[in-house]
C-alpha cells in the first residue's frame, strides 16, 4: 500500500537545527545528527535540510556538516541553500544526498535543467516560497522571502517543470511555523497545474492537516514545528507518527 | 567483499554508507578487472535506460558483468535503474539491456481515473511471491520507490515479490544468483538493512 509521504522539513543555521515562524524569529531547537538518529528510530520516510545561513550570508553549502548527516540519514534526503553551482550539486549527490532542493538559484535559468541532466528530475526539487499579498494575489518570494518576484506560482511552478524540476516544494511563507494548517488554496492551484509532485509545506499542526493538504493535491507534507515542538509551551520534542497511524489518516 | 558498481549514473554515497552500516564489506568497481574478480555485485542507477547501459558500455563493464554473473554465478543484486538494466531492454529508450532476466520495461500505466502520479515516489508496502533468501526475515517490508517504469518479466516465475500502486507490478526478481529490486534498499531504514544483510549472505 502506498501512502502519502510525511516529510519533516529542517532548518539549518550555521551548524544548529532551528525553527522559524513566518521566516522569523529563528529558535534553536538541537543538533542535525542527533535529530537524524532520532529520526532514523522512528523510520521517517524522508527528511529534507534547508540551510538559512548558506543562503543569506553566500556561503555555499555546508559539505563537512552534509557529509555527517548523509552517513547517518537511512532515509531519502534533500538540501537545500547556497547552491548556485553544477559542481556543488554534483558534490551533494556524492555525498548521498538524494535530491537537492533549488529556491533563490532556480532564477538562474539554466540550473534547474542543468542539474536534471546530470542526475535526472526525480532528484531535483524547487522549493517555491509562496505569499499572499493585499489583494489575495499569491506571488513567488527568493532570497528566504525577501525578494518579491512578482510572478505567480503557478505559472512558476509550471515553468520549474518544464525545466526539469521533478518535484515542487511549495511553501506558504505565512503559514511558517503557525501550525494552524495549511495553505490550501495555493496547494490546490500550484497541484492541479504540474504533472510532477507537490510537496506541502507550512503550517500544520496535526495530523488533519496532513490529510487536507493531500486532499488539496499535495503528494507529500512536510512540516517543521509539528516535529520538534511538543504541547503548547512548545518544548523542544522530537517526534513523528507511527506508521500505523498514518496509514489510518489516509485511508 | 561486496563491488558496488561505479559507471557515472549515480552516485555511490548512500548505498557505501549502509552497507558500512550493516558491517558488509563493499569496494567501488568501474573496471572490468574489478568485475571480474567479484565475488558480489551491486549494480545501483538512476536516470535514463539508454544513458546506463550506455555508461556501462563505455566503461567496458557490460560484457565482463554478464561473464561474471552467468559463468561465474557470482550473486548480482540490480538496484532501481539497475534491476531494469538486467532485462533485455526499455520502452524508454532503444538500447539492449544486459538480458540477465528476459523481458523488458515498460512505463508505469495505472487505469485511467485511479488518480496516481508518475513518477511512483515514496514508500510502498512488497508483496512476496515466492520463498527466496532476500526477503528472509522481513514481515510486512516497506521500501522507499522513486520510478516510472518497471520490469515486465517473460518468465512469471522469476517474480519475487510486487507492489500496487494504482495496479500491481513486479518490484523484486529473482532467478538463480540473479536478484533485482525496484525501490531502494539502501535508503529503506531497518528493511533495507535486512535485505542488504540477507544479499551480502546468499
């Protein structure tokens, strides 16, 4: 039986895992090789790692770090931040990591179909930072949020795969760390118009949302603050569902 | 001592950093002296049909793996692009594949209407169909998929175990010293560990 994928989604911050809310307000919650073992216990079905500071202070990504956690990770996993390069993708994939998630980059356009072309779409990911604006109109930010593209994501997203993207990240920016659901809307529009999977991202906060979103068209979630935070004083917890559970949401 | 197949189409991190795991030794291998003193042989991939066997051709390893395989009845375990290579060729591309198996790929058709997704990404529950050592010690085995054309063996008994996903298909082989599997063992948590461990000891 196949099932939708949960997905955590980490961010990393000059070595230390954090937690945003809405791209702000950056919270340390622990160690990214701790949290992969931890991870690794509770047979998550895959992990992605976003790197803030690669991307904000243009460094490139972390190897040293990303060579750990690929040695400890026993599930898929993607990186995202800093990567600008063909030779750091490639670097990443002889790493172990699986698919490289490209955001700010994905301007560029020759990157997407470039890194397509060495190691095929399924391991190439944009990850799409979505936001609505005034008037209800959605637009694609980069740089973590800070620059307005002023293009739709869903002319975007299309564009991403017809160079090769073969899986959409799609992140509502002010939903981040919110854990009030996701955005739904946007997860519909942006899956009805790609072939390739739609990954969600931002906002939940159970396991319902999960649910919504693949209903809305997502073939994966993916969350942040549900898997390291716990209770309502937000302690930082890892934890992830059980297999059994999640089999009972979707069928 | 375990050769993991090294031909360019993918890389060789993450199978290299389970096997470690689990204890088994593997060496990369990307010349046919390295096939031919194998012992074991894992053949990974992903990407096209056609740019793998090619890759394969180029390095000179096709011919010296298919000595080594049927004269030599050294195990060989087809990972993902890998298993699809062992057949005779693909729908996706115009290349002959290695023929360790007969039969070729074809693209993964669900029905209309069933609403699945190509690429088959994620985990997904195999179904065992017929008593062979890799499956040893797994109950109920889930592994992780990423494909959008699988194996259509000519021969039924060289099944060994299938997956539904919109429809059934095969997802394991096995004849003889011959094994091949569709998803990835190596970024499959404990069962991939189990099956790794179980190759490494047939």
């Amino acid at each position: 039986m196949h099932i939708a994928r949960i997905i955590p989604c980490l961010l990393l911050k000059n070595g230390g895992l954090v937690k945003t809310v809405r791209f702000k307000k950056d919270r340390y919650v622990g160690d990214p090789i701790n949290a992969v073992r931890i991870f690794n216990e509770k047979e998550v079905d895959e992990l992605v790692f976003l790197d803030t500071s690669a991307t904000s202070a243009g460094n490139g990504p972390n190897f040293r770090l990303l060579e750990d956690i690929a040695s400890e990770a026993f599930m898929p996993f993607g990186y995202g931040g800093g990567i600008t390069t063909l030779e750091q993708i490639r670097r990443l994939y002889s790493l172990g990591v699986e698919k490289i998630v490209i955001n700010t980059a994905a301007t560029n356009p020759g990157l997407v179909s470039d890194a397509a072309g060495l190691a095929g779409s399924s391991s190439v990911v944009v990850s799409i930072d979505a936001r609505r604006g005034l008037f209800g109109k959605y637009s694609v930010y980069v740089e973590g949020g800070r620059r307005d593209l002023k293009t739709d994501p869903v002319s975007y997203a299309r564009d991403m795969e017809k160079r090769g993207a073969g899986e959409i990240l799609l992140n509502a920016i002010d939903r981040d760390g919110v854990m009030e659901g996701y955005d739904l809307e946007l997860i519909r529009r942006v899956s009805e118009a790609v072939s390739v999977p739609v990954v969600a991202v931002g906002g939940a906060g159970s396991l319902k949302h999960f649910r919504e979103a693949v209903e809305h068209g997502a073939s994966a979630a993916a969350a942040g603050s549900m898997f390291v935070f716990h209770g309502k004083h937000k302690a930082v917890l890892i934890t992830y569902p059980k297999y059994d559970e999640m089999r009972k949401l979707f069928e | 001592m375990i050769a993991v197949v090294s031909y360019g189409v993918c890389n060789l991190g993450s199978m290299l950093n389970m096997l470690r795991k689990i204890n088994v030794e593997a060496c990369e291998a990307s010349t046919p002296a390295a096939i031919e003193k194998a012992e074991k042989i894992v053949l990974p991939g992903i990407g096209a049909f056609d740019n793998g066997i090619k890759a394969l051709n180029a390095l000179g390893l096709a011919e010296p793996l298919r000595d080594r395989v049927v004269n030599g009845k050294v195990p060989i375990l087809g990972v993902c692009l890998g298993m699809q290579l062992l057949g005779t060729g693909s729908e996706e591309g115009v290349q002959a594949g290695l023929g360790l198996i007969q039969g070729g790929c074809v693209k993964l058709r669900p029905p209309e209407g069933v609403g699945v997704k190509i690429p088959h990404m994620g985990w997904n529950t195999v179904h065992p169909k017929k008593a062979g050592p890799l499956l040893e010690k797994l109950d109920a085995p889930r592994f992780y998929f990423v494909h959008s054309y699988h194996l259509l063996c000519k021969d039924p008994t060289d099944v060994l175990a299938t997956a539904h996903y919109g429809m059934d298909f095969t997802v394991m082989v096995q004849r003889g010293n011959i094994y091949g599997a569709q998803f990835h063992p190596e970024k499959s948590h404990r069962y991939g560990m189990t099956l790794l461990g179980n190759f490494a000891g047939v």
